[in-house]
C-alpha cells in the first residue's frame, strides 16, 4: 500500500476534531496549512456563487487556482461536494 493511501485510510477513520486538528497543525507548515485554508475558502465561494475574479481578487489568488477549483466541483460525484455537504451538516448541527 502506497504512503498516500494509507493516510487517507488513516484519516478516514479519525472521528475526532481535536485530534484531526492537531494531526493537521503537526505535519504541516503554516505556509501548507494557509493554502489549504484558502483553497477550502475558495471552494466555499465558487459554492455560494462569488465569481472566480472576486475570489482571486479578494483571496489573492491565481485564477488558475479558482477555475480548477470550479472544475472540480463541476465533476460528477465531486469529492468538493461531497465534503460540502458535510459541512453544511456541520453549520446546521453544530
């Protein structure tokens, strides 16, 4: 089994937020953390309908990014929509 599939089989069956959050903080800089936030921010927005130059613009990012993020949940059983969905749960259920 590769490395990338192991974590994400490892990851798969963490159910705990503290944990998860502190795993994240450990195994990445800030700078990896940071981008990650923002990519997850920039999918929320492309979600809620902002458009990709206001994203860039306010995320100062490459539009690059904000339209791979767009593909990305454009595709059918998007792992973007699904984690999406998660967190709209989450918002409601808190």
């Amino acid at each position: 089994m590769d490395n990338f599939t192991e974590l994400t089989k490892i990851l798969a069956q963490v159910n705990d937020a503290k944990l998860m959050k502190k795993f994240m903080e450990a195994i990445l800089t800030e700078a990896e953390l940071t981008s990650i936030l923002a990519r997850w921010e920039l999918v929320k927005r492309l979600d809620r309908g902002e458009s990709q130059r206001q994203i860039a613009t306010d995320l100062q990012m490459s539009l690059c990014k904000i339209t791979r993020g767009s593909k990305e949940l454009k595709k059918r059983n998007s792992a973007f929509k699904k984690l999406l969905n998660i967190q709209k749960t989450i918002r409601k259920n808190p």
